[in-house]
C-alpha cells in the first residue's frame, strides 16, 4: 500500500507519522506532506529521538510539489483544515481519513517544558492510531 501522512507544515506531525510509520509496517511505502511548507521543527526531532528515531534530515515538502499524487490513502492529520483538505483530496480523487485527536503544535504551551510535553502527546497519539487494528482501513 502507498500511503500519505498530510499535515499543515510537513515539519511535526506527518514526518512523525511518516517515521514511526516505517518502523513499524515496512511492508508499506509512506510519505508525507504538508499544506504548505514550514522549518523543520526541533522539539519534533527531539520527541521522536526519545523513541530511537531520527527525523533531523526530513526536508519538508507541500501536496502540491508531489510528483506523484497517486496513493491508495491519504491519512490526514491537521483536523482544523478539514474542509480545505477535504476539497483538495476529492479534486485529485484521494481515498482519504482524518485521524481525529490528534493535538496540533499550535495549541502547544509556550515554555521549553510544555512544548515537550505537548509534542510528545502528538507522538503518542499518533503511535496509537498507528497501532490500531484499523490503521490503513479506506473507511
């Protein structure tokens, strides 16, 4: 299966999806992208560095610089752009789902120990969708 992890800046929550991902179900080909694109972020590359996986090279990339916008899935992530992505996925006629609680890093708290806490609640959420029986389910 070729599946998609759509985030808003291709910088925390898809290229976590995107690693964890990988680790987890080699079968697979994954990759991510955003709506648009952003600066790698550094506290994502911390999180997922406590966990054994490495995404400090991850370049961010948009939907719309996709060579290939042929996927059996699109997992979408940013649930705050629902209708925006919505409206994208059907003009390219995606099979897509959106993972629901899924924290964005926006709402994350200010200080250094807050942003940690918060990125590694996206992680963590993440995994669990990942882990879940239905995971890659075109429902």
């Amino acid at each position: 299966m070729k599946i998609l992890f759509l985030c808003t800046l291709n910088a925390v929550r898809s290229p976590m999806a995107e690693a964890m991902a990988k680790e987890f179900y080699p079968e697979h080909q994954f990759s991510s992208a955003g709506l648009v694109t952003g600066p790698v972020d550094y506290f994502a590359v911390e999180v997922m560095q406590e966990i054994g996986l490495d995404i400090s090279n991850h370049e961010p990339r948009s939907f719309s610089r996709l060579k290939s916008k042929s996927f059996d899935l699109v997992i979408c992530l940013a649930n705050e752009y629902s209708p925006e992505i919505r409206d994208l996925m059907d003009k390219h006629k995606l099979k897509h789902k959106f993972w629901s609680n899924i924290p964005s890093p926006g709402d994350v708290g200010s200080n250094r120990l807050m942003k940690l806490y918060g990125y590694r609640e996206i992680r963590d959420s993440i995994k669990a969708h990942l882990r879940s029986a239905n995971a890659f389910s075109k429902d």
